[in-house]
C-alpha cells in the first residue's frame, strides 16, 4: 500500500519488540487513524501522499493565483484607474525560459511562458515537501535523536499538488477552468482573475475568494493519476460535483483549447450536465475577460476584436479532429463523446455532431452582442445560423 498517508502525521511512536514498529498517528479530515508497520518496510517511503482526497475540494481562490504568478512568474499593473482590468507580464518566468533554453540547447521541446514551463520550474519544485515541513512537532524528545532521525529518512517527504499544499484541508471549488497548456500562462492569470472580478458580483462575495479548479495545481503532477475510466478521472469529479457551479474555457489567440480533445470532454460534460434540475454555466474567457462581459461593461476595442477573433476560428471547429497527447485517452472521449444526446439546436443530433453544434451554439452566443455592435453582418448572420438567439443577446 505505498500511498497509505492520506492525512497530516501529527504523532510517532517507536518500539522495539524483536523488530523494530512504527506506530503513526495521522490526522485525516477531522478524524484519527492510527497504523503499525515494520519500521524497514517500504510503506514507509511515503512518496504520494493525497491530503485531499476528493478532487472537488482541490481548489484555489483568485488571489492564490495572483499570489502564485506574482511570487514566482511576473508582475501585474491595472488598466484604466481602478482594479477591474489587471494586465499580467511574465517577466520572470520568461527570463527562466530563456536561460533555461540558453542552457540546454538540445531541448526538444524548448521552454515557452506556459503551463509546461510553470510545472518544470515552480509547480513540481514547490510540491516536494521536506519532512521538517510535514510534521508539526517531530517527538525527537520521546524518540531520541537518533531513531527519529534514522524513522525521517524513509518517511522524510511527500510529493503532493499544489492546491494541496496550500490549502491542505481542501477548499471547494466554484469554476472549473479548462484550458490548453500550450496557452501563454500571463494570459492564462489574466483570464482568471478578471472572471473572477467579472463573476463577484454575482456570487456576492469579493473576487478574491472566488475558488477555481485547475488540473495543473489540483492534480498531483508528480504522478498524474487519471483514472481507468472517465468517470473516475478528477476532471469528471471535480466538474460534475455539486458545488461546481459551470466551466470557464479559456481561449487565447489561437483558441487551442477548442481544438484539445480533454477541453471537448469537459465541454460535453457540462453540455450533458445543463438541465432544469442542474445549472452549469459554459462561459467563453480570455485575457480580457468573458466574452459576454461586453453587454455589461462598455466598449472595448481590443476586447471587441478578440471576440471577432475567437468567433472566426470558432467556425473552424471539428471535435473529431481534436489533437491529444495520448491516444488512448482521445480513444476513451471520442467513445465518450459518441453518446452525447443534442438538445436545442442540436435535438434531432447525436455524438460529435450534436457537440460541434451545441458548442459552437454556445459561444456564438455569447459573441452575439459584440457581433452585433460591431455592424459584422455577415458574422451576425453565421452566428444565429449556429443556433445563436438574438433575443437572449
């Protein structure tokens, strides 16, 4: 059982009764249970602890994120005279790309300021925890110096997940992000933190505290563990939980993550999930904030041409053409995505054709108003030929 440490060690005892026993005393939500092993056995060597066993309650707020990207990535200044709009810079975390491509030349896959680049240099360095970290009182005195420190050797760390080390009693989520690793991660920090000033109001609490799920800090990246089916994968958990009130895609400028086959398995089962009795939200993101935030928030040239933008490679959207980065888990989705039941636009469709309509429906939605506003007649017209309803805009 080598991942048997679900919780805070908080007591040792050490006995010697022929063989040396370890009795651990740990902390796990809220109750306490206690183990006996053989103190050379390698269950022991706690190498994947899970403080946080529902993926649902492996969340972070708004203001972890800004804290994070400030912290280790870049700086963040404001548009405009308030707070509203932050412009996020990875000053940092370009300058380690580019050291880290000057020092290894080679790289098949030279370091970009994305998602890949945060896991090398900061999420996975940040998420070995040491045993002086682990334990809150480490009973050297009952122990005695020696055996204590001969016991930390072989259970002197853990790997775990960002969100886990942050809030290690779990938080529950509010959004869950999806969104494409190769998208810039400055963009990535200024998408969420303007949805969640976008979203406060209402919610009714300040953004900061808005909780968000996000694969890269909620699953432990040291050992990814994804499940045999989708149904038993984090992502499916942590969006069909209760408490998840919708999915925030987040595009940039090439809208990758419409074109990634885990980002179509989340935008089906929020699809999948919409009904009388369940409101998911499906709100369409960028670094300038939701796409539909325009109708509230006034003009904004450039957030106006990132929605032109996102709505013309909207029309380019092919679900079965979806890339991967393993087939067997495309194989899995796409089997997934066959069973997919349209509704509205899509009643009379099944399977990936009744997805491509209802996600393209749903974002030319939301892009209907700046469309609109604009005077794009001809982008106007495609959009209510997706289903969009001008009635709704």
């Amino acid at each position: 059982e080598k991942a048997w440490f679900p919780g805070k060690i908080i007591d040792v005892a050490y006995s010697s009764k022929g063989v040396e026993l370890v009795t651990v005393l740990i902390e796990r939500q809220g109750e306490l249970v206690r183990k006996t092993l053989r103190a050379d056995s390698d269950n022991l060597r706690i190498s994947f602890p899970i403080l946080v066993p529902k993926p649902e309650m492996r969340g972070m707020t708004a203001k972890q994120f800004l804290e994070f990207f400030t912290n280790h990535c870049g700086s963040i200044t404001y548009e405009g005279d308030g707070e509203s709009r932050p412009i996020c810079l990875p000053n940092e975390l370009a300058e380690r790309c580019v050291v880290g491509n000057m020092d290894d030349p080679g790289r098949k896959f030279p370091y970009d300021p994305n998602l890949h680049a945060v896991n090398d240099f900061f999420i996975k360095p940040l998420t070995v925890i040491h045993n002086e970290e682990f334990y809150d009182d480490p009973p050297v005195k009952r122990l005695g110096k020696f055996k204590w420190e001969k016991l930390a050797k072989k259970i002197s760390y853990g790997k775990i997940s960002y969100a886990e080390k942050l809030n290690p009693e779990g938080i529950q989520i509010d959004y869950f992000i999806s969104h494409h690793w190769g998208e810039d991660f400055s963009e990535f920090i200024q998408s969420v933190l303007r949805h969640a000033i976008y979203i406060a109001g209402e919610r009714r609490k300040p953004w900061e505290e808005i909780v968000y799920w996000c694969c890269a800090f909620a699953n432990n990246q040291h050992k990814v563990s994804l499940g045999e089916r989708l149904e038993d994968s984090p992502f499916h958990l942590a969006l069909s939980s209760k408490g998840c009130r919708g999915t925030v895609l987040n595009l940039n400028r090439m809208a990758s993550a419409l074109f990634r086959v885990w980002c179509i398995y989340e935008a089906n089962l929020t699809l999948s999930l919409q009904s009388d009795e369940v409101e998911k939200s499906f709100t369409v993101n960028t670094c300038q904030g939701p796409i539909s935030e325009a109708i509230s928030e006034g003009d904004s040239s450039e957030r106006d041409q990132w929605v032109v933008l996102i709505f013309q490679l909207l029309l380019k959207l092919d679900i079965e053409k979806a890339g991967a980065t393993s087939e067997n888990d495309k194989e899995k989705i796409m089997k997934a995505v066959s069973k997919f039941e349209g509704k509205g636009v899509a009643r009379e469709e099944t399977g990936p054709a009744a997805l491509n309509m209802m996600l393209k429906a749903a974002v030319a939605q939301q892009a209907m108003y700046v469309l609109a506003r604009l005077g794009k007649t001809k982008l106007l017209k495609e959009a209510m030929r997706l289903g969009a309803d001008a009635n709704k805009a």
